[in-house]
C-alpha cells in the first residue's frame, strides 16, 4: 500500500460542500482518508478572473497505481459536475495527486509528484500542515522547507477545520 495525497479545490457553487463531497467519493472509490489538513481559502492560480478557492489536503492508504487513481479522481470530478474546457479555470472540484508515496512518474498526462507543488502557497500550506518533514521526492527538500522558501505572493487563509482533523497527524 502507498500513502496518496490529494489536493482538493473548488471555488464553484457550494464550495464546502463539494470538498467534503469529494472527500466521500475518495473513501468510495479509493479509501478511508488517512490524514486530512484544514480548509483554507486562496487566491486563484493561472486565472485571477475567478471566484477564490477553498483547498484542502487529503491523504489515503491504497493499492490503485497511479494512473488507476487518476482515472478514479476523473470520474469523481465528473460525477461532480466538472466539464473541463480550459486551463485554470473555475470549477466545482479538482482533484490532483499530489503524491504516491515517493514514486516519480513524468508522463504527458500524469505528473508525479503533481508538477509545480514548490510554488503554489495553496498546495505547500495545506501540506506543510499535515506532512510538513516529507521529503518531495523530486526535489530531494522537505514540505516545510519548500513552504519557507516559496516566493508565492498569492493569499491563502484559513478558513475551516475539517471534522477528525488531525486524527494521524503525529504519525
């Protein structure tokens, strides 16, 4: 088995709803969520034009591999009500993998870790909550580490603390 993280946004409709939304579907489809930061509100990325976000870190212990899983948080997405269109735009949910386990895997479809992890605030704050002495396998520096260095202007607030946060923290 391998821990999978997963960063969940969204910044259409019900935004809460649809991450803890999400976050069932995972359980679902793929497992019991093992590690789960707070919900945090941020600027958009690639697109100011647009509604902030809500994101959220989630972790699960899995078997799928990881173009398996991709498949999975695709259909979720689009069970959800997703239709993508064009990069950066809003949406109701996105799902990205942003770890499995410290595997490295550089496909035209499949970024593993997810690419662009050490400049987006919104994925290292959640990550560095959780996780923040995992070492990025690609980068060969810890979460923690990245977040401090990270010269991301853009805004990320707290915003929610997701019931049984925390509950394997420590681990």
């Amino acid at each position: 088995m391998n821990e999978v993280f997963f960063l969940l946004g969204s910044n259409l409709g019900d935004r809460l709803d649809n991450l803890f939304n999400a976050s069932n579907f995972i359980e679902l489809k793929i497992g019991k969520i093992f590690r789960k930061s707070s919900i945090y509100e941020t600027e958009p990325f690639g697109n100011k034009n647009q509604p902030y976000y809500l994101n959220q870190v989630v972790s699960v212990l899995s078997d799928p591999s990881p173009h398996d899983l991709l498949d999975i948080t695709m259909n979720i997405e689009k069970s959800m009500g997703r239709i993508r269109k064009e990069k950066w735009e809003e949406r109701e949910i996105d799902i990205d993998i942003l770890f499995y386990g410290d595997q490295i895997i550089k496909e035209s479809y499949l970024s593993i870790p997810h690419s662009g992890i050490e400049f987006r605030r919104f994925t290292l704050v959640p990550l560095d909550e959780i996780i923040p002495f995992f070492n990025h396998p690609s980068i060969d520096k810890q979460v923690n580490e990245l977040l401090n260095n990270s010269e991301d202007p853009l805004v990320v607030n707290f915003y929610f603390s997701s019931p049984n946060k925390g509950k394997f923290n420590n681990m």
